[in-house]
C-alpha cells in the first residue's frame, strides 16, 4: 500500500470520530492550533525561507513568490483565522428542513460533513492552515496535497497542528499532509474514490483543469479570476480610481484582483482613470481606442482579454456602454467577481442581474470576495461552479445533509 493511500485511509478512519466530536470539543482543538502557530512562528519561518530561497534560484516569478512568502504578520493572520472559525456556530447538526407525513412518518433534514476532502493547491502555505481549520471545525478530515515550491512551509505547519491536536481529544490524523508532490501522487490522489468524498483544486488554470478532467473523485472548480471592473458613464470620478486602483493593486496575485478595465466610451475621465493605474504602477494594454487616448498603453492582443495576470498588468477596453461590457464579460468572464462602478441604481441592478459569476459587486472593490470578508472566518477557494457551492466556500459550503425518517412501525403499502 503506497503513502499516499495509507495517510487517506488514516484520515478516513479518524474522521469518524470526529464527526460525532462536539462543538467544544473542536473548538478547543482550533484554540491550540491557532496557539501553536503564533508560538511556532520561528519554526515555520525558517522553513519558509528556504522554500523561497529555492523558488528564487528557479526562476519562480515575484507574484508566485508574493503567495509563497510568509512573515510575522501573515504568520500572525493565519493564527487569528483560525481562531475566528473556531468562534464560528458549528454547521453541522442543524435541522434544515422538518415535514411531517400523513402517515405519521416525521422526517428531518440535517446537515452534517461530507467527510474526507482532499485538497490540492499551489504556493500558498497560508491555505495549509485555512483548509484544517475549516475542515476540521465542519467535522471533516483533510488530505493536503501542497506543491513542491511550499513542501518545507506545508511540513513545518502540518507539523505543528497535528503536534496540538496530540494534545486535544481529537485525533491528529484528520490533518494529513501528502508529501509526495509528484504528478503520479497527485494523479493517485485524484482517483482515491474509497478514501476521499470531495476534491478541490485551487491554483492556477492549468492545475484547476486537470484535477477537473484527470479526477474522478467528485471536485468543486474553484477559481481562475478573470475579474472585469465596468466603469459606467455616471460613475463619480474619485469612487472609479479609488476602486479601480484597489481591485487591481490590493494585491495583484490574488484570484480576486481584477485583470480588466471595462470603460464606457461616455465617461468623462477615462485618462484620469488610467493614468491613476499607470501611477500605481501598472502596466496597460489597451484597445485601439484605448491606445488613441492613451498612448502609454501597449497594444491589447486576444490573449491580454482571456489572460489571468496575477501582476501588475492590466487588459482596458473602451466600450459603447452597459450593453458591450456586460458581452465582453460573458464572453472573456471567468464566473469569479465582476464589478460595476456607477451612479445609476437601474445600470447597477441590470448589471447584477444579467452578468453571471459567483460575486456581482457595486461600487465595492472586487478584493472582498474573500471567506474573511464575507464573515466565513477563512475558506477553502472561491468555487465559480454552479453545483453545491458557489463563491467562498466557507463551513456551511463543506456540509451535505442527511435525512433522518422518524417512525413508529409504519410499512409502505
């Protein structure tokens, strides 16, 4: 039996009896991993300063090496997310739906974990510590498949959560690391149907499509963010930079950056806008409108329309009004997060309703789709899907439900 199957089967096991672990029980186990971070930071730090060293002997590009990095302030967010999903209402054991039958039969919708999830990410450490904690506070065990670029930071925190959980009542197994991170690892994982229930990728487009078309464990799409800001004709001129510059430099690797500038051809700052971002230190490419105006901007090609940047970089198109870039969102749009920035409440509502992804946002950056923002305390990605979960997949999003039939003898005639 490989590594890989045994850690899965482990965590099988142990999930059972954490799904009938009570709510204080995990919570208490969450205290003491969060504790554990903050107390180990010296630890984790050193083991993310080789990851980096090594990422940057490789060649590996500055917005990669911005999601790798950890330091004390981050180390220190990660502690406190966990804390905030322990303070978070248990999601499973709730009565979602009662009928009572005519004949007696009391039936009770209930919600409780899906069971054992398997995750496979990039670079990121911090979605280590957001995925366990979530998991586990859902009654769930984890199988974390991290990538080579983070092995050491994913090891030195796996370590130290499954050191605390040594010291609760829970078993540490239903926190397992996979370290092997070869393509024929994940590949086993991917089709692990007898220990794993859910999959989830989150990274990039190329990781995200293989899972969905290699796995045939059940998988919730999570985000590649091709997220577009409209600026509408009646937009007030400092809530468009002020939003735009945000959606775009809050922090550019993130999938909820916004990758495109959508302009109505009426706004009577285009230039304002776009020498705002030019400031911030972005890089423009442009429609040929977009180039007349501005000739700071480099030509856009097909690709700058489809392209995820996850930089410093961004893809402008001036349009005729709502009509275009609700298209060009349809067609170019990724389902993540679309933002309108307008003055009038009819374009907004149109905007809402019509375009289609997992956030709609009006005059809000698109940087809050994000599990702690929404007041999910973490998550576990953004899903653009349209099956179970959709958008920040926080706790309620990793139960499923069960239904329990009440009766007293009844036979089906």
């Amino acid at each position: 039996m490989s590594e890989i199957r045994k850690t899965a089967l482990a965590a099988k096991a142990a999930q059972r009896a954490l799904s009938q672990a009570t709510e204080e029980e995990k919570n208490r186990a969450l205290y003491m991993i969060s504790d554990a971070i903050e107390d180990s930071r010296e630890k984790i730090l050193s083991a993310n300063a080789e990851d980096v060293r090594a990422a940057r002997e490789s060649g590996m590009s500055e917005s990669l090496i911005d999601r790798l990095s950890l330091n004390e302030k981050r180390i220190h967010d990660m502690a406190q997310g966990v804390r905030e999903v322990a303070e978070l209402d248990d999601p499973t054991g709730k009565i979602l739906e009662e009928i009572r039958r005519p004949n007696g039969l009391l039936i009770k919708k209930v919600s409780c974990p899906i069971g054992v999830i398997g995750i496979i990410y990039e670079a990121r450490p911090n979605v280590t510590a957001e995925a366990a904690s979530l998991t586990l506070k859902s009654g769930n065990a984890v199988v974390l498949r991290g990538s080579a670029s983070a092995l050491k930071s994913n090891i030195a925190l796996t370590e130290v959560m499954r050191d605390a959980l040594n010291k609760s009542s829970i078993s540490p197994d239903v926190i397992a690391l996979v370290r092997d991170v070869s393509h024929e690892g994940a590949k086993e994982l991917m089709t692990m149907n007898d220990a794993l229930d859910l999959l989830i990728p989150r990274g990039g487009a190329g990781l995200i499509n293989r899972v969905v078309k290699e796995s045939t464990v059940p998988v919730i799409r999570t985000g590649v963010g091709n997220c577009h800001v409209y600026i509408d004709s009646t937009a007030d001129k400092n809530t468009a930079i002020e939003l735009t510059v945000n959606s775009k430099t809050g922090r550019p690797s993130t999938c909820n950056a916004a990758e495109t500038l959508l302009i109505s051809k009426d706004y009577p700052d285009i230039t304002g806008v776009l020498s705002a971002l030019t400031n911030a230190g972005v890089t423009l490419h442009g429609c040929s409108k977009t180039c007349e105006i501005y000739p700071d901007a480099l030509p856009a090609t097909e690709e700058d329309y489809e392209k995820e940047y996850l930089c410093l970089e961004m893809c402008v198109k001036i349009v005729s009004g709502i009509d275009e870039a609700i298209e060009h969102i349809s067609r170019y749009g990724t389902g993540h997060t679309e933002l309108i920035i307008t003055s009038s409440d009819e374009n907004a509502e149109r905007f809402m309703n019509e375009v289609d992804a997992a956030s709609v946002n009006f005059n809000a950056s698109t940087r809050f789709t994000d599990g702690g923002q929404f007041g999910f305390g973490a998550e576990m990605g953004i899903s653009t899907q349209k099956l179970h979960a959709r958008g920040p997949i926080g706790l309620k999003e990793l139960t499923i439900y069960k239904y329990k039939v009440y009766g007293s003898g009844q036979v089906r005639k």
